[in-house]
C-alpha cells in the first residue's frame, strides 16, 4: 500500500542528510522502497499514487 506517512518520512529524513541505507534501517524497510521513494519528488509522488490508487484484479 502506497502511504504518504512513509515517503514524507523518507523525505523529511533526506533532508536531515540520511542516506537511503541508514533511512531503510531507521524505518525498517526494504531498500528498494526506499530508494524509490527517495528518488521521488512531491509530483512525481504524487502522480505515482494516482495511478497506483486501485489495483485491477
């Protein structure tokens, strides 16, 4: 599930000068994820989550 909470947490903590290996063991995630959220602006996080909202079954 895609949530705001985590990539604002992951933003707020790269800005502190975290390094995405510190901030995976900080908040106990996988590294894939936090590299991609990392990666990420507020736009294009934004537009990740729109189309990622619903999934098909």
């Amino acid at each position: 599930m895609i949530q705001e909470k985590m990539y604002e947490k992951i933003q707020f903590l790269k800005r502190q000068g975290y390094s995405k290996g510190k901030i995976t063991s900080e908040l106990e995630i996988d590294g894939k994820t936090a590299a991609k959220y990392y990666a990420m602006s507020e736009g294009e996080f934004r537009a990740y989550r729109k189309e990622h909202m619903f999934r098909d079954k």
